[in-house]
C-alpha cells in the first residue's frame, strides 16, 4: 500500500487493514490501528509502520482505545517477522530458518534481523537516558556490554555525547525563525555549525513545539539578530524557483545508513526525481527500498536534502512527511508545468 492509500484507510477507519499496518502520531507518541475511533490527527504528524513492533522500536506507545499490537494480518511474513521482533525484545534467540527470516524481515522492514536488534537497542538506550539522565544505568538497561561500546555504537546515532542527549541536548544553542510562504510556514533551526531543522507546516506553533520536544534542554532561542537571514532568503528563493541548488551547512543527527540516503538525495539534480528502489541501488543496497522510504520520512531538513524529489516505481508521488501536496507543488515548481510558487515578498521582515 502507499502511504495515501494507507491515509485513506485511516480516513475511513477501515477495519479491513488491522493488521496490514499501525500509524504513529509524532506530536502524541501513540500509536494506533487503522481503524481506531481515536480524534484524527494530521496527516503531516503521522508516520505509518508495517508493524507494531516497528513502531515501539522508534519509541511510540501503543494506543489503550484501539490496541493495536492485538490485531493480526494475513500476511505470514508478517507474523514471522512479528514473533521473531517480541524475541528480540525478550532477549530470547531466533529460532528456524535464518534465511527464510532475513528474506522476510528484508521484505517486511527493509532491513535484517541484526540491523533491527541493534537499531532497538540504540532507541531503547535513547529512551533510557531520558528517563534516567545517567549514562551507565542507561546503557546497561540497553543491554550495552561497556560504556565504550556504547560510545561507538550510538555517537552516529545521536550526533552528540550520550550524556548531553540523556539532558535533551542541553548545552546546545539553538535559533530558529518561521515565516510565511505558499506552502504553509517554514522554520529555519540552526545550530552554531550549521541547520539542523527545515520544516513546513501550518501553523509556527505547531512546528516550534516539535522543536522544542526534540531538544527540551537544549537553548532555543527565536533568532532576532538577523543569523539565520542568509540561510531562509536561499531557501525562499528557490521555493520562488530562483534558487536550484540548496548548498547550506548541516548540523544534523543521522544514523550511517540514513546519511548515506540523504547524502544521495541531495545528488539529485533540480527538476529531476528518482525513485525508491533507484536510491537503494545507488546506494548499494539493492533490497533496501524500504528502509530508504523511512530514511526520506525522518530527514530533517525538508528542501535542503530534497526528499520530494524521491517517487514510487509506478510514477506515484509516494509520501512526503510535510504533505503530499505539499510535493506536488514543490515538483511541479522545479518542473515547470505551472507557474512557480509565489512566496512571501518581504522574507526580512519576518526575521
């Protein structure tokens, strides 16, 4: 299913689809089966999981209403997959074919069995240092053999030492403006090295709290001193098509994989798209088309790394975390068939 059809599904509260998928809500941290008579949120906070399991791994709750770790689909991919993640969770050894499970964690998750335990591991270590704000208890409730190992492994997850992300990024400076544009409004967050966060939405507090929440004990500041001037007159001259190519400095957290995503994203020439499987292969990993889909939902810098530019094999758009329409205009504005987008006049006054 795409990520629209899956929205449909949601719409509707289609109870045919318990089971084929969950969606998470980022500004709530619940998660929720297809057919849950939960308030709608929307579309632009929620991200969709083949899986529950998926879901806990990158730290949402699931939803008391709807339950939907109970629902089971068909698909016995799907079920092996799911058994195989609840023993992983219970630190118990997978059990049967290996094969046959890599083949349907690949099919499933994008990824291997391996890359799951250890990517549950790191976000349950996230999640620990949170709670606990110590290192060494963290990591040990994670599961970490050693407080190196746990350095080695994390330290490309996090973008920073365990001990500052255990006190939300405290330490670090943060300044951002909003403006209005025709897409919505655009924030601009940047940190002493470079932007850290690009998003659109439709209201400046909505998209401040989500800043806020990732880094509750970093300073964020609004910008008023005219730093971040340079970095949004580019990003609005290319929304007004004056702009093709976004070169700005990043300061962005990324595991290995997804930089390498991102990395190839922005190798994209303007007006041109790739798709899914394309990227995977560029990447190198051939099989990976999935777990590419999820490296283009959580880039934090929309236009920046332009994952717009990424559509599935047959010509659909695909998903887009700040919209869908929000992607067609933007590729209809690099392509040229419709007039470029009109954006807000006097960006400095808004600074």
């Amino acid at each position: 299913m795409s990520p629209t059809e899956r929205w449909q599904a949601v719409i509707a509260r289609d109870r045919r689809f318990d089971g084929a998928f969950v969606y998470a809500v980022r500004s709530t941290g619940i998660y929720c089966r297809p057919s849950c008579a939960s308030r709608r949120p929307r579309r632009t906070q929620v991200t969709f999981f083949p899986i529950p399991e998926a879901a806990e791994r990158e730290g949402f709750r699931a939803c008391r209403r709807c339950h939907p770790a109970a629902a089971n689909g068909s698909n016995p991919a799907v079920a092996l997959v799911r058994k195989a993640c609840q023993a992983i969770a219970a630190g118990e050894p997978l059990r049967g074919d290996a094969r046959r499970l890599a083949r349907a964690f690949k099919r499933v998750l994008g990824i291997t069995p391996r890359a799951y335990a250890e990517a549950r591991r790191v976000s349950r270590f996230k999640q620990e240092l949170k709670r606990r704000k110590q290192v060494s208890p963290a990591l040990y409730e994670a599961g970490y053999g050693s407080s190196s190992r746990v350095y080695e492994r994390t330290h490309a997850n996090l973008g920073m030492t365990p001990a500052r992300y255990a006190r939300g990024g405290a330490g670090v400076g943060i300044a951002y403006v909003t403006v209005p544009t025709s897409l919505g409004r655009l924030l601009v967050a940047a940190t002493e090295r470079g932007v850290c966060r690009v998003a659109l939405g439709d209201n400046a507090g909505a998209l401040e709290q989500d800043l806020l929440a990732e880094f509750p004990g970093a300073r964020v500041v609004q910008d008023k001193s005219g730093k971040l001037h340079g970095w949004v007159t580019s990003i609005l001259a290319y929304l007004d098509g004056r702009e093709p190519d976004l070169d700005l400095p990043l300061d962005i957290r990324a595991t290995a994989f997804q930089r390498r995503v991102w990395q190839e994203l922005q190798r994209i020439p303007f007006g041109q798209t790739r798709t899914y499987s394309e990227i995977a292969q560029r990447i190198g990993q051939r099989t990976a088309t999935r777990a590419v889909a999820r490296a283009c939902a959580s880039n934090p810098a929309a236009l920046v790394i332009p994952c717009h530019r990424v559509v599935r094999e047959d010509g659909e758009l695909g998903g887009y975390r700040w919209g869908t329409e929000r992607k067609r205009s933007l590729l209809t504005m690099e392509n040229g068939d419709l007039p470029r987008l009109s954006v807000h006049r006097n960006p400095v006054a808004d600074l």
